[in-house]
C-alpha cells in the first residue's frame, strides 16, 4: 500500500530507541533526522517536514514521559499526535441532500471515484446519482456508465453532446429525484486554461455543496502548483487520494491538502468500486505506525458479512456457535473475508499483526496466502453437499478424486480438511460461553500462538 515505504521507515527509526527509558539530546536529534529523510522521500514537501520535525523535537526534548512509559512509546505518541496534525480532520461530508463536483487532471482516477463515492452514499442509506460531463476523453461516458452499473447507482451522461455544460444542467434535470449528485468533470494531461474555465462554467451550473479534488497517490512535489490553481479557481474543501493499492509514495497528497487548506475526505485502496474508505486521521495514521484501525476493520467486518448473508440468506453467523461447524461454514468466512479487501490491507488494521510484523514477512507472504485461499476454494467447489455437510466422509479416494476434480493435489485436500477441523475445535470452546468467558478465552489465546506465522502458512492454517 503506498506511504508503505514510510510508515517501515518511520517505524525503523523509533526502534532504536528499543530498550531505553530516558532520551538524550543527542538521541532527538537522531530520530528526529531520520523522520525527516522518511517524510522528504514520501515527496512531503520540505516546509512540511519541518514545521513537524521541528514540533517532535521540542516537545521530546521539553514534555517529561509518563511514569513507567518507555522513551519509543512516549516518542510514538508524540510522532502519532504531530502526524494526525499534519493530515487534519476528515472532510465534513453530511448525510444529507448535496452536489459534489469533482475536479482533477486526467488520468487522477475521477471517474472511479465518483462511482466508488456514489457507492459509499448508497450504503448509507442515500440515492445518488452520478453525472459525466467528461466529454474531452475517448470512453469517458462509457466507463462511468458501467462503473455505476457495478455500484448499482443512478448515471447520467450523453455520449452524443460536446456541451459539458449542458450535460451538467440537464442531468442534474434527469435525476432530480436523487439525495446526492456527483458530477464527474473533464480532465487534461495538465492544467490548461481551457480546463479551468469549463470547470468554472460547470461550477456555475451545478452551484455545488463542495468541490473535491481527485489526487492520483503518485503525485509527488507537483501537487502543490496543481491545488493551488484548482483552489484558485473553485475553491477546495476536501481531497480524494487514489491508487493507495500502488507503490507511489503519497508524501504530494499530503502536501495538497495543506496548500488548498481543505482536508482528506475519502481514500481509494483498489480497483472495484467497493474499494473506497472515508478518511479517519487517526486510524490512518495509526496504520501508518503500526498499531492498527479497529473502527475501519469493524466497518469492513460488518459490511462483509452483510453482504455474504444478503447472498445466501439461510446463514446465519452465529448458527456456527449454536451447531456444527462445516465446510459450507468455513466457505462463507471466506468469502465474507475476500469482501473485506486485500489482505495485507485488513492485516495492517489488526494491532499487533500490521506494521512491524508485516514487516518481517516476505513481500509475496500475501499473495502466497491468497494464492492458498483460492485453492481451498476450487477444492470446496469440487465436493459433494454430504462433503462439505460432513468432511469427516473424505477418505483416501473421495481425496483423490476432489484433488483430480479441482486441479490441485492431495496434500492441498488434507490441509483443508486439517485447517477445518483446527477452526471446528476452536468454535466448539465458544459454544455455550458468555461474553465475558469469550473475552478470557480470547486473551489466553492470544498468548498461546496461533499467531501470524500460522495463519499465513507458516503452520497449520491457511489464511
């Protein structure tokens, strides 16, 4: 994920200060370096990085660490406190009637987004309706129209007219009836005159609520000129981040955020339109150091599951702790689990299991892990329903015939049914326990192993 690089490099500086309980000047002066290169080789712009780096260092040097604090936890906090600063508050986005209109250059993924952000409304229990007015780029209208029909929303374009503007005007006519419109723009390869003053045109038919600036993650130094004109001309209250799923470094969003003085509203983490994350400062920045967002992870839990009941309506989640636990059981957990996103991104939400930790793995552990998961799938795919009912019925030729049938091998069978039985085991010690058992249990597990290694392979489990 991008800011990956950065959030390694700033979580490598705290560690040397492991171990130690008071800081010198001289160990402030070191770390405080050390997040200055991280910031600048994230493309943060260096008015930034030092406004920050000169904040950390004054207050490591003059805030005295709570009683039994370590000096990295106390320097943890203070960088966490100063970061979460430096990124502001999510942008206020009510849920209510509203117009957004998008602006950005070509190829900064704004028509992704309307749909995504369209999406994210409609799960909110909002209409929204999505109007293309991109007339300029070959396919616009084509690939918003199908977008939407992915996030199931309202859509609105005319692949016949070159009048952006009455495209505007006569879809915001066409889909009168919807709670929140957003208005997709035309962008260009850079900021020409011509573009600015048909956003400006646009801006004056569709009197938006809140225009959005669209980011590309890969920005670099040149968002700074880019916002500024956008601001100038529109005026900017908040900021789409895309392409977080890529490798760029993200330090340019950051600093276009500070030069309009708007803030982050949503973060695009894929391709689908499902992919969309309404920005939290603090979570966000917590992921970044390692210690993880328990209030996205719920959200993406509770939407996973909804949708995997919504599928198939006979389950329920919480049979698994009242009967048997079966394959069938343990194939819907993994779609639920594929719904959630790619896994080193849920990984990251986990404290404990993010940062660091990921750290430590190989780069293709997650691909290693999925690639398992998708096995485990075609195997399941290739059962019978007794099978999946009863696995305990697989013996050595129903194993050679379902490896055969799902092209796989027959040690991949075992490990399934290996891996089902270890989670039936586990299940059954929920049953019939209240809340407060769960916890208890929780926590020794915890302390017990099953930790990372196993569930990316490493032992037993697969996920």
């Amino acid at each position: 994920m991008v800011l990956d690089d950065l959030g390694t490099s700033l979580r490598s500086s705290l560690d040397k200060l492991q171990g130690k309980s008071r800081l010198s000047e001289s160990d402030v002066e070191e770390i405080v370096k050390e997040i200055q290169r991280s910031l600048l080789s994230a493309d943060v712009d260096v008015s930034l990085v030092m406004e920050l780096s000169d904040s950390i260092k004054s207050r490591a040097l003059e805030e005295e660490p709570p009683g039994g604090t370590t000096a990295k936890d106390h320097v943890l906090k203070i960088v966490y406190e100063e970061m979460v600063e430096l990124v502001g508050d999510s942008t206020e986005l009510p849920l209510e009637n509203q117009t957004i209109l998008l602006a950005g250059l070509q190829g900064s993924g704004k028509t992704t987004s309307a749909a995504k952000m369209a999406w994210w409304f409609s799960k909110k229990g909002l209409r929204p309706a999505v109007i293309q007015t991109d007339t300029f780029r070959p396919g616009a209208y084509d690939q918003a129209k199908q977008m939407c029909e992915r996030a199931e929303v309202e859509f609105y374009g005319d692949p016949d007219s070159d009048d952006p503007v009455r495209i505007a005007r006569d879809g915001l006519e066409a889909t009168e009836d919807a709670d929140v419109h957003i208005v997709d723009t035309a962008g260009r390869h850079a900021l020409e005159d011509d573009l600015i003053d048909e956003i400006e045109e646009i801006e004056g038919v569709v009197d938006p609520d809140r225009s959005l600036l669209v980011l590309d993650a890969a920005i670099g130094q040149g968002a700074k000129e880019q916002a500024r004109q956008f601001e100038e001309s529109i005026g900017i209250e908040g900021v789409m981040i895309t392409k977080l799923d890529g490798t760029a470094k993200g330090g340019g969003a950051l600093t276009a955020v500070n030069e309009t003085d708007s803030s982050i509203a949503f973060l695009g983490t894929g391709e689908t339109v499902q992919d969309i994350e309404r920005f939290e400062p603090s979570g966000f920045i917590s992921r970044l150091l390692g210690m993880g967002d328990l209030k996205q992870l719920s959200e993406r839990v509770e939407r996973a599951m909804q949708e995997t009941q919504e599928e198939d309506e006979d389950w329920d989640p919480e049979d698994m702790l009242q009967g048997e636990f079966t394959l069938k059981d343990m194939k819907r957990q993994m779609d639920a689990m594929n719904k959630m996103g790619p896994l080193d991104q849920v990984m990251d939400m986990i404290p404990g299991l993010g940062g660091g930790m990921m750290d430590e793995l190989p780069d293709d552990a997650m691909d290693v892990t999925q690639d398992r998961m998708r096995r485990f799938e075609r195997i399941m795919d290739s059962m019978t329903e007794e099978e999946l009912e009863n696995p305990r019925v697989v013996g050595q030729s129903r194993t050679e015939r379902i490896a055969r049938g799902s092209g796989t091998d027959e040690e991949t069978v075992r490990q399934l049914l290996e891996q089902h039985s270890m989670m039936e085991e586990t299940i059954g010690q929920f049953q019939g326990m209240g809340e407060g058992d769960m916890q208890r249990m929780m926590k020794k597990m915890g302390g017990e192993g099953g930790g990372l290694g196993d569930m990316m392979g490493g032992g037993k489990g697969p996920f």
